[in-house]
C-alpha cells in the first residue's frame, strides 16, 4: 500500500471520527449529572440554548368518541338534538411539562373535544392515574388540568351535575368512559414519550376567525378600559411549540384562541370537535407532510385549546332575522320584532344548508391557516428571517390547585370593600340562549327588569326551589329564574365548590379557568396575573441579561363547569352571558382574587404546602339515566348486516359527492375507539386496497338511522365528500358494524363492501 494512501486513510478516518463525535454531541440527550441546576450552566450544542432551559416534555393523542347515535348533545341544551351519526372523531390531546431536574415537578395539560372540563371525568381520570401504578405517581391534584374546546357537537350524557342532565334524560356511562378511558391512554402515551426539550412561544392576529356576540354589555365596560383595546374581542392566537432536544424534531404545539364552538348548528346532529376540532386536524395532517418529515416527528400532536371564550362566536358574518325580512337583530337583546328565536349568527357558509359544516372547517381552516403561518415563522427552515419565537427559559415548573366554595366566599374587592359570592344561580336571560343558539319561549336578553316571560317558568323556578330574599339581594341586578345552588335534590344541579388552578414553566404562567370568562373578563384576569407575578415571582432572566416578561394565557372551561364569568358591567346588562355568571356579580373579582393570592405558590423558592380545600360531590353512581340501551339488531327479511342497500356509482368527478348504503346495527354496540366505523379504500397497483380516508377525516361521514323500533333493523349510509386534490383510480367503500343478537345478546361485528368506483 502507497504512503499516500496510507495518509488519505488516516485523514478520512479521522474525519469520520471527528463527525461522529459531533452527531453524538448533538443528537445525544443530555442527562444530568447533578441536582443543582448552577453545575450545568453551560451552552447547549449550537443552537444557543442553556441547559436550564431544557424541560421533560411529552405529547399524546387518543380518541374519546363516545356514543355517536340515540344520545343528546352537550352544548345547545335542546332536548331533540340527538346524535344520528359521525362527521369526525373526538380526541383528548395531552401535554406534559416537567422540570429536567426533578421529575416530581410537572403538570398535564388536557385538551378534550368537549364542550367543557367536568368534575366527574377529572375525577375518573385522576383515580385511573393512580391505578396505573407508582410510575405515575407525580400526577395529582395539583397537576392535573382538563380543559374543554367547547364544541357543541359531541356526545352529552357524562356531566357530573343534574342541570346538563336534563336534557341528555341522565347520566350514561358509555359515555362518559369513553372521555376518561381516551383522556387516560392520551396521558399515558405522553407519558410514555416523554424525554428532554425546548419550548418556544410566540402569537399572531387572527382578524376573521371571531366577534363578539353580546357587544352591548362589552360596551358596558369603562370606556377608558376599552380604548386600550382595538377590537371587542382578543384577536391574538398564541402558541407554545414542544421541540425534542436529541433530535431537534418537533413533537407538538398548544395553542390557545377564544371562539365558540358553535359553527355547526343546533340543527346539527352528527358528532365533530367543532372549528377546533376541524383545525387540530389540519395542523396535524400538514406537518406530517413529506415536505417536513425530517423536522417533525411521527406522532406529532396540535391542541386548540380555548381562551376567554365567553362571549365570542364563530358566526363572524353578524346576527338576522331569519323571519322573512333579512334585518339585523335588534342591538340590546337580539331580538327581531320582539321574539328571541328567529334571530341567529351566521358564518361563512351559512348559505349552505348543511348544519353548519362548510362555516365551521372554514373557521377551522382559518385558525390552523394563522397557527402555521405562525409555526413555520418560529422555524430557521421555514422562515426567511430565521426568527424564532420567545424562549421558554428557566427551569422552574410548577403547579397549584385548590378547591373553594364559592356560594359564600367573602374577600376584599379592589374598591376596598368586603364582598361576597353567592350560592349558583341562573336568570331569566340564560333561557334566552344567544345569538349562537337562541332559547325557546318568550325570554329576552338584557333582562334585568322584573321579567314578562312565560309565568309557568316561575312556577317551575319556584317549585325547584324559592330563593330566599337574602339570595336575591346577593344576586342583585340578576332575576332568578333556577336557584340551582341551593336546590339539592335529588342531587346538586350545578357546582358551588370550584376549582382554582395556575401551571407555570419558566416566564409561562396559565390561567385554568373552570368557566367561560368573557373577553374583558379575561384580560382583567390575565392583566392581573401578569402585574402581581412580576412582583412575587422570580421570572430569571434572558440570555441578554434582561428580567424576563412574564407570559400569561388562559385556558378553559377546565376541570368542573362553572358557566360563566362576565365583568361586573356586563353582569348589570344581563344577557346570556351576565345571567349565566353563577356566582353573582363579584364572580370574576372572587377568580381574581384567589389567585393572586395563591400565585406565590408558583415560586421556586416557595416550600408551603397548598391545602386541598373542600372536595366537590362525585355523582357518577347516583346520577339518574332514562337512556334506553341497544335492546337488539335485526336485518330485514332475505337480508344480513351489512349488505348494501343502495350502492355507489360507477365514476365519480374530484369535488364530487359519492355514498354507499347499507344494512345496518347500532353503533352503540361497539364505540370503535381507536378504530373506525368507516373507510374509503383505493385499488394500489399491487391489487391490494389501502385505506386513505376513515371516519377520523371531515371528508367522510357516517350516518345510521333506525327503520324499525320493534324489528330493530337500521341503515347506515356513508358519504365521502371529494376533496378536489384526490388522486384518480378505483375506490370503494368499507363499513364497519357491530349487530346486537336479541335473545342471548351477544355481539359480533361484520363488515360491508360497495361496488368499485372510478374517480376521475
């Protein structure tokens, strides 16, 4: 062998040495050595982040699709809003944070396409934690948030209180075990996949994603308050992006944007997460792509969470009459001619008569459309400029969470007097819904008065029970249609005890609020946090040398539901969203108040242990059901599960509509978590079919319909809406079903296939 080729060995060889020592050095994950955080001051590997900034993170997703048919849906309270089908599945995202250094301090953010937290299925999933052993030990109380998107297309039936009992005919719970059970896998794969990384923040404008339903009470507002403000509702999207560090893949992002979830319609009775629902999907489904396969890892997880909902709405194109005369509705109490129910919001696509569903993906859209926009600017491979977003620095992490009673919590108001809360209730106005889903009857909004409304309400407010003149004194401005905090029988209708809880990771301090706090209800409330954090809290500082600012955000309706928390002038207006206030005028003052005194829990150097305070009632065995089970299935006569009934056509066009209908059974039978009821499967060129969409997808929907009560025979037709992106080729329809035997009860699943179809 050459002396030269001797020395060009040693040279490659060398080099190869030198290269692998810096993949190691960089893809390595750093492990501490030592418990005191100042051993490890050091730069990390080129990417100019300390190691007092790398946290446990961990991400996971699991499907929470309860009963898809025969049960009332949580959210518009309208008893003949029944479940008939499956526009998209339901899922609990779960994100986890924990301090580097000490495993025992972390928290679990839930984000659940429900219309709310609730104190049941915290409870369920809290004691599901501690039955999975020792390992997850360090998850509590404390540490544990459940918050909701508040979409109103999902299943009900779970809630652990009596009023949203009424409406669902009781407690069912299938579906409530199918929140929980999904609630606790997301938690365990987060677990599960939980290793060292970065966090970054940042915001944007989403100008045409929301607006304010109940402008008239913002206006009640002091005007020098509202001029600090642009709009009439917070328009910021913010979004903390979760990087893995041995690999630099991102593996998730939070957000959180106030709008209801109310884009699919009262009318509407297939099951979705509503716009969130809708734009989780698509950020998912983009960053998978494989234009950034290499940046983001398989199991990548988006959350929309809520923020200070409360009186935003979805319908962005205004409120009208729908009574012939196209007017919009009156100002004050969105009536039209004095009637409540003709008046209605509407979204982008509310010329579409489809429940709703073209307005609410276009919200959706329109929400993923700023987070990735804002995502990808946070990203050097995306961004021209190569900015990131706010680091999440310090390595503190921290978590509280008490429960107080609030039907008489006395404290000190900012004015400098002593006041108090109220045991729950509800007034007049709350009966007259909102512009998103008006009330039935004759109620108003903006009722403060001695209301006119149809006397047999009263009779019924006083038959459930009487408030006394103590309780309307403390209430005020509200006239009390349901005295629902003092009404105990058979069970408690809705929470006094609430829960209050703060997260905090570096300068990031979430608010979890347990109602829906109005916009200038949330920024009282944010504001508040902020100014008192700066003076008990050791933020640290920037690389810079700078004090960090502190980050504030707000998320729920989290943990129970607690309606909601409008400002002291918007609760002397009294529509929907003041006469929801459970707790009486000072509710938002008493949050506030709360948790600025319990925000030095939140330091670093704070050793005091939080007293738990007084535990709510768990109703989850006492609860009353009138919900009819699945009796039995049978086919039709010559006929068996899933055969067709009317079959696809030949060819079908790209933005075309094509469906398939069988024979049916109950989708009760079996919920198909982590499965799919349905399937549209294309032809590869190997002769197999693979699926590309399933019922997970806003394209396909699965509708059932019950033909015979005492024959027990149904039919289930599936429709895929064809996106115009959809490539050509053969393609068919899969059915998945469950059949219910009617002696002996068993059952056994079978599937349906359609003909072939052609799309070009």
């Amino acid at each position: 062998m050459s002396l030269s080729k001797i020395i060009t060995g040693l040279f490659v060889a060398g080099l190869l040495l030198f290269t692998l020592g810096d993949l190691y050095d960089r893809f390595e994950p750093r492990v501490p050595t030592s418990t005191n955080r100042n051993d490890e001051k050091v730069i990390m590997y080129g990417n100019d982040r300390l190691d007092d900034d790398q946290y446990l993170l961990g991400v996971g997703k699991a499907d929470i699709t309860g009963p898809v048919v025969e049960i009332n849906m949580m959210g518009y309270a309208d008893p003949n809003q029944v479940g008939s089908g499956l526009r998209q599945r339901l899922y609990s995202r779960a994100f986890i944070v924990g301090d580097f250094y000490d495993p025992a301090e972390r928290f679990i953010y839930l984000v659940l396409d429900t219309q709310s937290g609730d104190t049941a299925v915290r409870y369920g999933i809290l004691e599901g934690l501690k039955a999975l052993g020792s390992e997850y030990n360090m998850y509590g109380q404390s540490n544990v948030a459940v918050t909701g998107t508040h979409s109103h297309s999902g299943p009900g039936a779970w809630l652990n209180y009596l009023l949203p009992q009424i409406t669902s005919k009781g407690f069912d719970k299938q579906s409530y075990h199918a929140i929980v059970d999904g609630a606790l896998l997301s938690i365990k794969r987060a677990h599960d996949s939980l290793s060292p990384g970065y966090l970054d923040f940042g915001s944007t404008e989403v100008m045409d994603a929301n607006v304010n339903r109940s402008p008239y009470a913002y206006l009640a507002n002091p005007e020098v308050e509202r001029q600090r403000y642009e709009h009439d509702v917070d328009k910021t999207l913010t979004l903390l992006r979760f990087q893995r560090a041995i690999d630099k893949q991102y593996i998730g992002v939070l957000t959180w944007f106030p709008v209801h979830g109310t884009s699919m319609l009262g009318n509407n009775t297939l099951i979705s997460g509503d716009n969130k629902g809708v734009a989780a999907k698509l950020f998912e489904d983009s960053v998978r792509s494989n234009d950034n396969r290499e940046t983001v890892a398989d199991n990548f997880v988006a959350g929309f969470s809520q923020a200070n909902v409360g009186d935003t709405s979805p319908n962005v194109l205004g409120a009208y009459c729908e009574d012939g005369t196209d007017s919009e509705c009156n100002f004050e109490d969105s009536t039209c001619g004095g009637k409540t129910q003709p008046c209605h919001g509407r979204g982008p696509g509310f010329r579409v008569h489809d429940g709703g569903a073209s307005s609410c993906f276009e919200i959706g859209r329109r929400q993923f459309a700023a987070a990735i926009s804002l995502y990808e600017s946070m990203d050097p491979f995306h961004s021209p400029s190569g900015e990131f977003g706010t680091p999440i620095q310090g390595s503190v992490v921290r978590s509280l969470h008490t429960f107080k009673d609030f039907s008489n919590l006395t404290f000190s108001h900012p004015n400098g007097t002593m006041v108090s809360t109220c045991p729950a209730a509800l007034g007049y106005s709350f009966a007259a819904g909102t512009t998103d889903g008006p009330g039935a009857f004759d109620f108003k909004q903006n009722g403060s008065d001695t209301p006119n409304a149809n006397p047999v309400w009263a009779v019924v407010g006083g038959f459930l029970h009487e408030p006394s003149d103590e309780q309307r004194q403390c209430h005020r401005r509200k006239p009390i249609l349901l005295d629902v905090g003092e009404t105990k029988k058979p069970y408690l209708w809705t929470p006094n005890v609430v829960d209050i809880q703060l997260l905090r990771v570096g300068q990031l301090i979430i608010i979890v609020s347990p109602g829906e706090a109005t916009t200038m209800a949330g920024r009282r409330w944010q504001k508040a946090i902020k100014i008192r954090s700066q003076e008990v809290l050791e933020m640290g500082e920037r690389y810079d040398g700078a004090k960090h600012e502190p980050l504030v955000v707000l998320g729920g309706p989290a943990n129970s539901y607690t309606h909601y928390i409008a400002t002291e002038e918007e609760y002397g207006i009294q529509r929907y969203e003041g006469a929801s206030t459970l707790y009486g005028p000072h509710t938002l003052n008493a949050y506030i108040n709360l948790t600025m005194e319990l925000l030095p829990f939140l330091d670093s150097s704070t050793k005091g242990k939080l007293e738990p305070g007084p535990s709510p009632p768990i109703h989850i065995n006492e609860s009353l059901s009138f919900i009819r089970g699945v009796v039995y299935d049978r086919a039709p006569f010559f006929q068996s599960f899933g055969d067709i009934v009317t079959d696809v056509p030949h060819t079908v066009k790209h933005g075309g509509t094509v469906e398939a209908k069988f024979v049916g059974a109950n989708p009760r039978n079996n919920l198909r978590l982590e499965q799919t009821y349905a399937a549209v499967e294309k032809l590869a060129k190997d002769g197999t079919w693979t699926t590309v969409r399933d019922d997970g997808d806003w394209s396909l929907i699965f509708m059932w319909e019950r033909i015979n009560d005492i024959l027990g025979t149904s039919q289930v037709t599936i429709r895929w809406e064809l996106e115009n992106y959809v490539q050509d080729g053969l393609y068919r329809i899969h059915y998945y079903g469950d059949s219910k035997a009617p002696i002996n009860g068993i059952i056994s699943s079978f599937e349906g296939v359609s003909g072939t179809f052609l799309v070009t």
